[in-house]
C-alpha cells in the first residue's frame, strides 16, 4: 500500500473517530442535559439583537428568540445554533495533520469564524423575514444552511495549506 493511501485511510479513520467522539459527547450527553445548547443560542439570540439593534432597526431579543416589531421572529432551535457545526469542524482539524500550536491557535479562530457566521445567519433570516416574507423559507432550508459549510469547508482548507505539517518532499532541487 502507498504512503499516500495510508496517509488517506489515516484521516478517514481519524475523521471516524472523531464524528463517533462528537455523537458520544453531543447526542447521548450534551444534548439531553441542554444547558449548552440553551446558553449558545440565547448567547447568538442576544449578539444577533444588538447587532440589529446597532444597525438601527428595531429588534429585541428575548431567550432563544430575535424579533422586530410586525413579525414572529427568528426562534433559534438546538440544531441551528452553531454547535454541531463547531463539532464537526474541530473534528477535521483533529484529524487534519498539523502542528499542535497551530491547532491550538486555529481552533479557536475557527469556532469565532462559525459564531460569526451564524450570527449573521441569524441577522439575514429576521431581516428577509420583516422585509422579504418569500425568502425566508428558502434561505432558511438550504440557503444559509449551506453557508455553515461552505465556512467550514474553507476553514478546512485554511488549515490544510497553512496550520498543517510541511510536506517531507521538497520541491526545490538540492544544494550543489
């Protein structure tokens, strides 16, 4: 077997692990007790208010939810609050090689990045649902649904050409 297949069947397994590590952790544990879930969401319910509320529109937030006057507003649910996506991209990145430093610097950038990025999620779901009604449903099924992995599938690539270990092959030709 190549070294190239090894090394291929060595992240897959590292990956494998990693998502049973994650359903461990997150479905049989975390998730039935929901204090993790409950604090995350209320957190970007709250971060995504007062991001609206400095951009000048009318918006409050209350627990989970993000509302503005004239609508239902954006309830943030446990599967849409960032922290399986969080999982997931750790996951790769435990799996991906790479230098312990930089892992651990790159890690936590990365959960900033995917926080981010669903807040702004929920911050263009209230507004399309004050001032686009007939986008909401589509944006919210597979639109800014597949942000999250976009955002994570970049954040990967990041950590592949810059957070990994160097390669042992080097293509510059050797001193004479």
């Amino acid at each position: 077997m190549s070294r190239s297949v090894r090394s291929a069947l060595r992240f897959l397994a590292k990956v494998l692990a990693a998502y049973v590590a994650w359903y461990v952790i997150y479905d049989l544990w975390l998730l039935p007790d929901g204090r993790l879930d409950a604090w995350l969401s209320q957190h970007v319910a709250g971060v995504s208010g007062t991001l609206l509320s400095g951009l000048g529109h009318d918006a409050s937030a209350l627990g989970r939810s993000v509302t503005m006057p004239g609508i239902s507003g954006v309830r943030i649910a446990d599967g849409c609050n960032g922290l399986a996506t969080i999982g997931l991209f750790v996951g790769f990145v435990v799996a991906y090689p790479g230098r312990f430093w930089r892992r651990l610097a790159f890690i936590p950038l990365g959960i900033l990045v995917i926080y981010a990025t669903n807040v702004g999620r929920v911050v263009v779901m209230v507004l399309a649902q004050k001032y686009w009604p007939a986008a909401f449903d589509p944006l919210h099924g597979f639109g800014l649904t597949t942000i999250f992995y976009v955002v994570v599938f970049g954040l990967w690539v990041v950590w592949a050409n810059y957070g990994g270990v160097p390669s042992s092959g080097s293509s510059a030709p050797a001193p004479a």
